[in-house]
C-alpha cells in the first residue's frame, strides 16, 4: 500500500497555517469559526490518507432497459440509461459504431447491453459514459463525461472459430486484458495495419460452444476512462453481453502489450558475493517488460502476469533435480557441485543458491520465454534463449619481501630495513572496487608497516580493479615497497 506522504505532509502544513492566521488577533475569528474550520479540515484529513488506488472509482453496470437506437451501419448509436454507477451515482451509456460493414443490433438481454452479429463482419464500438440525463441520442449533442475505472467482461465467445473478440491492447488505453488459466479459447495478434482490425490487435476466437463459463471469453480494464471500446465478429444471431467482472483472480493471468511483440530476450550478468544467493529479476530488460511503454494505461515497463508464468528455464547439461510447474515449465534445478537455481513465477525472481562449498561463478543457464498466441493446429511457440551469467571476483595475491642487508651478516639488524612488494592480480569478470592491502601477521617490535598503492602494469581485456584512490586500473596491480626497521636483529629466512 502506497500513500503520498509529501502531500500529506504539504496538507497538514497547510492546517496548521490556516489556525495559526485564523487564530491571530484582528482576523476575526471566534470560537465557533475555528471549531468549524478544524472539522472541515479533519473530514478531509482521511482523504489525504487514502492510497490513490483507492481515490478511484470504478463503473459498476446494473440491470438496464432497452436502449434508445438511431441510425444504421457506422455512425448508429444506442443510448442505455441508467446503465451503471459509479461512485453510487447514475450513468448513461451511448454506444457508437465505429467501424462495421453490416447493420449490427444494439439492444438489452438478461438486463445487459448486448451487440448481436448479423452476419460476419469486423466490428468496432466506441462507448461512452455520461452523467444520467445529459447526452441527447438524437441530436448526438450535450453529455457530462464521467471518468471511471472500467472493467468489464465478455463471455460465450463460441466456437469452433465462429465468433472473436478484438482488443487495441497497445493504443495505451487498456492496461491489460484477463484471461482463465484453464481456457482453451484461441488467443493471437495483429501487428498490422489490417484493413479492418487496424493496428495491435489482440483477438481471442471461441473455440467450441459455450454456457456464459469464464473460459470462455474475457476481462478488459480501461483505467481512469469516460470512453472505451472493443471489436468484434460472428456468425449471424450470435451476440456478446457487457458484464462486471466475475472472473476468480487467482484463476487468471493478465495479458499486457508487451507480451505480443516479437519477444527479444537480453542476457543477464550478475555479480555474487561468495557463498551466498544471489536474485536476478531476468524479465525486465527483455521486450517483454520494455514494450510496456504505451501511456496513460500500459507504461509500467514492467512484466505481465502472463510473462511471469510463462519462463522456461533451459537447464545444463547434467543438470538434476529438475522441478515443472503445472503449465510444464521447468523452474528448479541443481547443477552438481555448484547449486541449486530457482525460479519465482509470482514475482518474476530468478534464484541461484550455492552450494555451502561452492566458492566460484557458476555455469551459466539459459531460459526462455513462451508465447501466449495460441492458433488451432499450431504448435506452442517460444522465444530465442538468453543467456544468464553470476560472476565471482577472483583475486590472486603475491606477497615478495627483501632484506637490505647492509653488513651482509644474513641477519636484519636493527637501521637495516625490508623491502615488501605485493602483487594483487583479479582473474575474474567482476569489476573490484576500494582495493586496499592491510598487514595482518606483523609480529616483530617497531612500527607496523602501511600499505599503499604504487602503481598498475599490464593490460587485460577482462575486469578491472578500482583503487582506494579512485583510480582505474587493469590487472595486476602492485603495491609500492614498505620500509620496516627492526628494532632487533632478525635472522633472514
């Protein structure tokens, strides 16, 4: 849950500007007057506390007479009254023909809006809602547009391939379209342009005949709209009704935008720290998160429900343990001597968990991602695989030390000193950053010596250490030589 707490802040600040001028001398203000204005302000308080999912309302249809028809063919209009509420208050609803070949009826079944085919022929109607009494169907003039979250199902898509629905899933206005996990309606997409579907065009087609199921059809959800509209064609008498929303939420998936176009899978490249899981959001540089950018409604960047679900894990050779989900995607597996790996459908999170005497980058896996098109007669499609990678930092240390024996006694004599040099070279992939040395087995009398960095040589195409210093730096990388002075004499070994 989400509350914007600058915008309280900003309203509560105000308050309290408010009393304190209405409290000062001179403004006029009594004891009536400030007890009025502090529980104006404290009723609107709780607003300011609503999450803003929650400042939305959404069109709720309610049973409805038959409608008020002019026209014929593109350009007939019906007007249901009384349609639907939202937020309690009563709505019209004027449904227009955007695009037809054939004269479609606009009436009421079972005290629902309902559009029956006269025949196949693609068919677009744009709706409408305006405050109760306000739109004039005749004239087509007049109208308060109210603003709504609209939500509403369509079932008894029959089949088989008799009768479709069409979507604009990416025209920015739908944020996603709902489907029953268990149907096996035929769901497919149209780039376009189509002479008669236009561009980005979902479709589901009914695939056997029909009792009202939720398998058989769909949701649509229309964010913050006072207009909305959907396709359609059928055989001859069949119809769709406009309903709310029954379907069990935990029984769906949600289709987006992004999980129609040609999906284009990035590889992933994560760094580990030894001995401990490392988690991968792998969806969200692959197109099926970054089509997602279709404002106001479809611009989360972000993966679908459906996308989620629909990871197919590629496992190594040799894996073992191999672990499906209910839709048959491989999701869980160990690699021998490595770890285990394991995928999330719910949030999308990909998991690999070392083994407790695993210290180095695992094998790379792959995955894919499965479309959610399905044709008749067709086999399941899935994309190209990308590749996912968790590297290690590896780090090779030389440690050389150098007496300056100055009377050649083979002893370190107190004045006389040694010379330390390391040399830190990073095998691995994975950029190091604040390298610093430290001596921690100094155990002679004097001064501890401190390492500093000197210098870098030679060049490598793979990962680079970041000094203290801020400095860039290709491996390997020496320290500079660190003076020591025994205070007694040592014997050099």
């Amino acid at each position: 849950m989400h509350f914007d707490f600058r915008f309280i802040g900003l309203f509560v600040a105000h308050i309290s500007g408010w009393l304190t001028y209405f409290a000062r001398p001179g403004n006029g203000a009594d004891t009536s007057t400030l007890r009025f204005v502090c529980a104006a302000l404290l009723g609107l308080l709780p607003l300011a506390l609503l999450p803003k999912a929650a400042l939305a309302q959404q069109l709720i249809l309610t049973p409805v007479g038959a409608p008020t028809v002019v026209g014929a063919g593109i350009g007939k209009r019906a007007l249901w009254s009384n349609a639907g509420t939202v937020g309690g208050v009563a709505v019209d609803i004027v449904g227009e023909m955007a695009f037809a070949g054939r004269d479609h009826i606009f009436t009421t079944g079972n005290g629902l809006i309902q559009i029956t085919s006269t025949g196949q022929d693609p068919h677009f109607i744009d709706f409408y809602i305006y405050e109760a009494g306000t739109h004039n169907i005749t004239t087509n003039s007049g109208g308060v547009p109210v603003v709504a979250d609209v939500f509403f199902q369509v079932n008894d898509i029959d089949g088989p391939l008799n009768e479709q629905v069409y979507v604009n899933i990416c025209d920015g206005s739908v944020e996603y379209v709902r489907i029953d996990r268990s149907a096996t309606t035929y769901r497919g997409y149209i780039e376009g342009p189509d002479a008669n579907l236009g561009t980005e065009v979902f479709y589901l087609a009914g695939d056997r005949s029909y009792s009202n199921q939720p398998v058989s059809g769909l949701e649509v959800f229309y964010p913050q709209a006072s207009t909305f509209s959907f396709g359609r064609t059928a055989n001859n008498g069949f119809l769709v009704l406009l309903a709310n929303p029954t379907y069990d939420e935990a029984q769906t998936y949600d289709l987006q935008c992004g999980d129609f176009k040609a999906p284009v899978l990035q590889d992933d490249l994560k760094e580990q720290v030894l001995g401990e899981p490392v988690v991968l959001n792998i969806l969200f540089n692959d197109s099926v998160a970054t089509e997602n950018n279709n404002a106001p409604a479809n611009n989360s960047g972000e993966p679908s429900e459906y996308a989620r679900q629909a990871v197919d894990l590629i496992p190594p050779t040799g894996a073992l343990n191999i672990i499906t989900d209910s839709d048959g995607h491989r999701v869980g597996f160990d690699v021998l001597g490595e770890g285990t790996w394991s995928y999330d459908d719910l949030t999308g999170e990909l998991t690999f968990t070392p083994f407790a005497a695993f210290f180095a980058a695992p094998t790379p896996i792959n995955y894919r991602y499965q479309s959610p098109i399905v044709l008749p007669n067709e086999p399941q499609a899935y994309s190209a695989p990308a590749q996912v990678s968790i590297d290690v930092g590896s780090v090779g240390l030389l440690k050389l030390a150098q007496l300056v024996d100055t009377n050649l006694n083979g002893y370190a004599d107190p004045g006389e000193t040694i010379a330390y040099v390391f040399t830190a070279e990073n095998f691995g992939n994975v950029d190091l950053t604040n390298v610093q040395l430290a001596e921690t087995q100094f155990s002679g009398k004097g001064v501890p010596p401190v390492i500093t960095f000197q210098a870098a040589t030679s060049l490598s195409p793979k990962a680079r250490f970041w000094s203290g210093n801020g400095r860039s730096t290709r491996r390997p990388i020496h320290w500079c030589p660190k003076i020591w002075t025994p205070r007694s004499p040592i014997r050099q070994r």
